[in-house]
C-alpha cells in the first residue's frame, strides 16, 4: 500500500503532466501571415488580473465533458458572419464542437450582407430592430424580431453545409408563446415535426423551444400552422442548432448592422434572454456607432458601457466579459482619430471593471494604419469594411491571442497578476491624426510602398522619435533590427518597412537622415535580399526600374493596386509609376497600364 505522502506527490505529479498537456497542447496551430503594420507583440488579451480569466480559459479546456458557450455581440463585422465564424471554428477545432449556435430569419427583416448562410420567406412579416430609435417590437438579445399574421407563412433557411455535424439534432427556437401564438411544422430531409408553441399557462414562462431531431441538418423549413381560432401570430427571435451533448463550445454570433452599447440596452428581453443562452465569456466587440453619427461624448458612451457591463455581470451563468476595440477606418479621406481616444476609454473601462480587454485598434495597426490594409487587399477601397482576407486575418489573430493569453495566464514562470501592454511602448498609436488639419507641412520625401529602407540614427534621435517619424511602432522597429533594448546610438543603422507615399514630417534640421535613403540603397537593396524570405517581399520589389508596359488591365470591383500588382508579377511601386499616381485610390472600370 503507498503510503499517504508519497501517494500525494505521484498524484501530484500527474496533474502537473495533466494540466500541461491541458493547458499547452489543446490549441490548434495556426500560421497567421506576419504584416509588418500588424503589431503582433500585443495580440493578447489584457487583464488588471489573472483571476478574472482563469475560471473562463479552464472551462474552456474542460469543455470535452462540459459545454461553454460563447456569446459574440457586435455590428456589421459580426453581422458578416466571416470573422466570428474563423474564431468559432478554430476554437471548436481545439476543444470540441457544441454547435452551429444562433442564426435568424434574415430575409423577413430585411437584413443583408450575412455571408455564412442564406434564408427566405413567403407572406407579410413585420419586424423591428435595436437600430430604431422607437422599436414597435420587443427585443431580445439578438437585436432583432419578425412577426407574422400570416397562417400561411413559411421561412427557409440553408446553413452553410461544411459548419454542420451529423450530432448537431438540437434545434433551439426562441419565440413568444402565448394561447394567440401560432403552431409551427418543421421539415428537414431527414425529419417533420409538428410543434405546439403553446399549450400549457407554463409554456409563457419561456421563449424558448428545443427539438429533438432525427439528424444535424443544413436546410429547414418553417412552416406557421394555426391550430385554434384564437391563434393570430407567431413573434420570432432566432434559432441555434446545438448538439445533443453537453460538450464542446457552442459560440453564438449576434450582429446587427448600426448597432452600439446604446442599441443593446433597448432591448426589454435583454435580461430573460441571458437566462436562456448562459454565456461563459462575451466579447463586447461593438460601439463605435454610439458616435458614428454625433458627437464624441465620453461620459455618455462610458455609462452605457458600465451598464451594460453591469447587466452582464448580474447573469446567472456570472460570464466573464471582453472589450473589442475599433479598428483604424476612413471617416471621408482621413483616418478617424477618434477611434484612438475610444480605444484608450475602454482601456481604463476594463481596469475599472475588472473585464479583459481586446485592443484590436492597436493591434491592427493603430493611427493611419487602414490605408495598409487597403494597400494589402485585407480591406476594401471604402475603408470601413474588411475583405473576406481582411476577415480571416482577424479571426486568426483573436483565436492566437487567446491562445497566447491561456500561455500567460497558467504560465510558471509569469508571476505578474495581471496582463498589460504598456501603451508607452506603442505610444505613436495614440496620436490624434491631424493631417487634415490646417497645419503647416514638411514633405521631405516619399519611401516606397511596402519596402525596405536604412534609417541612419542621428544625434538627438531616439527609437520613439524614429519609429514616429515612418509612422510604425516602437514594437516593431525593436523586432525588425532584433534589438534588446529600447536604446540607439548615433551612427548605428536600422531596418524599416515603410510605406509609399507616406509624408516624413520632420523638422528640416533632420532632413539629412532622410536622404541616407538614397545615400545607401545598395545597402538597402543587400537588407531587403536577406529578408526576402522571411518577410514574404517579392524578387520584383527589389527592381530598380519600372518594366516596358505592354498590356492593359480594367479594375473590377474589389481590387486594389496590391492585388493588380501581384497578378501581373509587378510592385505597387512600379505600378503607381508607371500610370503617373500620387495615391492609392482606384476606381471600377479605369483601365492602368500594366506590363
């Protein structure tokens, strides 16, 4: 028999093997593709504290024998379906699947752009959304309902095929059932139920029916039966197919286009819903329509943060929440510098409040940075909404940041309480954009889009002073020259990646370090080879001269300069060259000499 200590040390043992093979080996690998605006050193989820994670991240690696469920409230990004769709599907690949989660009735509110499935109707349905100012229908957590006085209704809906499991046979409806609700008959391939919305005084107390199906189906069909004369509607708030098991991670993804913290607390069923969905962890990744349209007013867009933070709080499945900040857009031709003073308000919120917080604004790229993922075919010319790439990128890079977070928050080793990223070290992501402003000017040169260029360091300059001056990070400037400190010493020379047509703002008594540029382009040239393969920066980019042209393209919609350029095996630079342009925007059917 082991006798009692040497029993607890093998016990021991074994859950130190257990727990890392928990907490360090669940994660999907993934290669998300290294853009040098990207400012991957903070793709974390920042925290005053450890302990506010921990429970949420052990669920999470414990959803094998329990299910966690996911709550993604947002706007149009989510609404789009394909960057929560990524995070969902590399988390479920990790640790189990629990379901497609929530979908809804589109077509019978009038809701387009959702990419991950379709749906279509027939009669009259009346719907409201959190969008309008004065709703004629109670809300829930989806944001959205759809009525009918139709007996004759239908709604179809096609899920998209690859999403859905064989276990998926949970269809959870959410609805109002009272003795006027109509019936509903629902048909898949495989199966047609007849289901009774209401029957007894206690089917009132919950909006929610679940059906057992014959088999995970990607088409449905609901058809509105009525059943007794007294029978009149049939009010819809959504759907979510699960899994029969309580296993694996169930995320639901809530969007509605124009929706802010302000649209959420309209919601009257906001409160009942949480009862229903039982959320683990929901990310707030919305807000910026709180201002979109009126001024900036913080002590406003603070209260209903907090309050919805409170709300929250208040559930009974008590789920750990994450702040999403903004990322960089255009508002007209600039870059929207507001969105750095929202990013900064939800950094204090979270401390505040104890909730992590995501800083996909500096994560991105911060100030200025979304004519880079224009230039780069992430983004469309609009610079406000993401290409499908654009999408991926950043349901990669959340999914990674979670991934880093669990590393830190069950790491030996890290013995800090909380997780931070400093914002002094990135500072330049906080500088108010005034370009726009009446303000004089010093354009001392233009550096090529997407390329290599030797910054000499002067007397005088430090690593924030240069990173400022090619509008890139300190982070960044740090990783690129493999430097240990924050320190540089006059003379030394350090790699940057900079932008074309970017303005050096500088004073003129600095102008000389600009002109290194020209000074060591064999240098240059020798730094960019190296890095070729690393950096994934084409052999044509090191050209010195804009090939003949002998062909011409029509831009079609959606392409930008970067995506021209790589299909005719050419850079931006020769490009932007050859057809004599000074910017980067491009219009649907100008034609551009190519070569």
């Amino acid at each position: 028999m082991i006798n009692f200590p040497i029993r607890n040390g093998i016990l021991a043992l074994l859950l130190f093997f257990a727990s890392g093979s928990l907490f360090g080996q669940n994660w999907t690998h993934i290669n998300v593709t290294p853009y040098p605006f990207i400012d991957t050193q903070a793709n974390i989820i920042q925290i005053p504290n450890k302990v506010i994670l921990k429970p949420t991240f052990s669920k999470l690696f414990n959803a094998g024998k329990k299910k966690t469920t996911i709550l993604h409230l947002g706007d149009y990004q989510v609404q789009q379906g394909s960057y929560s769709t990524k995070v969902k599907s590399l988390l479920q690949s990790s640790f189990g699947y629990g379901g497609y989660g929530y979908f809804f009735a589109n077509s019978t509110a009038r809701i387009t752009g959702v990419n991950n499935y379709q749906t279509y109707h027939n009669g009259k349905w009346i719907y409201a959304k959190n969008t309008e100012k004065f709703p004629e229908l109670p809300l829930g957590l989806s944001g959205v309902t759809s009525k009918t006085y139709d007996a004759n209704a239908q709604i179809k809906i096609v899920l998209n095929r690859q999403n859905i499991r064989s276990d998926y046979k949970k269809l959870h409806i959410f609805c109002k059932r009272t003795h006027k609700s109509f019936d509903l008959k629902i048909i898949t391939k495989s199966d047609s139920q007849r289901i009774d919305v209401y029957t007894f005084p206690k089917d009132s107390f919950t909006n929610e029916i679940v059906i057992d199906l014959k088999s995970g189906e990607s088409t449905y069909l609901v058809e509105i039966k009525k059943r007794e004369p007294s029978q009149v509607s049939f009010e819809l708030y959504g759907f979510s197919l699960e899994t029969e098991t309580d296993k694996g991670i169930l995320m639901h993804t809530i969007g509605n286009n124009g929706a802010g913290f302000s649209n959420i607390l309209r919601e009257s069923l906001f409160r009942n819903d949480l009862n229903i969905y039982k959320p683990d962890l929901v990310l707030l990744d919305l807000g910026v329509y709180d201002f979109f349209t009126t001024d900036y007013d913080e002590a406003y867009i603070k209260r209903n943060i907090i309050s919805l933070i409170t709300l929250l709080k208040s559930a009974p499945s008590k789920p750990t929440i994450i702040l999403v900040s903004s990322q960089d857009q255009l508002k007209g031709k600039y870059s929207w510098d507001i969105l750095a003073k929202y990013s900064l308000l939800l950094s204090h919120i979270a401390k505040t409040e104890k909730v992590g917080f995501y800083d996909w604004y500096r994560i991105s790229g911060g100030n200025k940075s979304i004519n880079n993922w224009i230039d780069t075919g992430l983004a469309i010319n609009n610079g406000r909404e993401l290409t499908e790439l654009g999408h991926q990128l950043k349901g990669s890079l959340l999914f990674q940041a979670m991934k880093q977070t669990s590393n830190k928050l069950f790491s030996k080793t890290d013995l800090e309480n909380g997780i931070w990223v400093p914002i002094r070290d990135s500072g330049y992501l906080f500088r108010i954009d005034t370009s726009h402003k009446d303000e004089i000017h010093i354009p001392l040169n233009e550096v090529p889009i997407y390329d290599w260029v030797i910054h000499k360091v002067h007397r005088g300059e430090t690593i924030s002073s240069i990173a400022g001056l090619y509008n890139v990070s300190t982070l960044q400037v740090k990783h690129w020259n493999k430097l240990k400190r924050y320190t540089v010493k006059k003379g030394q020379k350090l790699k940057i990646y900079a932008k074309v047509g970017t303005e050096i703002n500088t004073p003129t008594k600095i102008k000389k370090s600009i002109s290194v540029l020209k000074h060591d382009e064999a240098l240059v040239l020798d730094s960019i080879q190296k890095e070729a393969k690393s950096e994934e920066i084409p052999k044509k980019a090191m050209e010195e001269k804009i090939p003949f042209a002998t062909k011409k393209h029509k831009v079609k919609r959606s392409e930008t300069l970067f995506s021209i350029s790589k299909m005719y095996h050419m850079t931006v630079t020769d490009l932007k060259s050859l057809n004599k342009m000074k910017g980067n925007n491009i219009a649907v059917g100008q034609t551009l000499l190519v070569k």
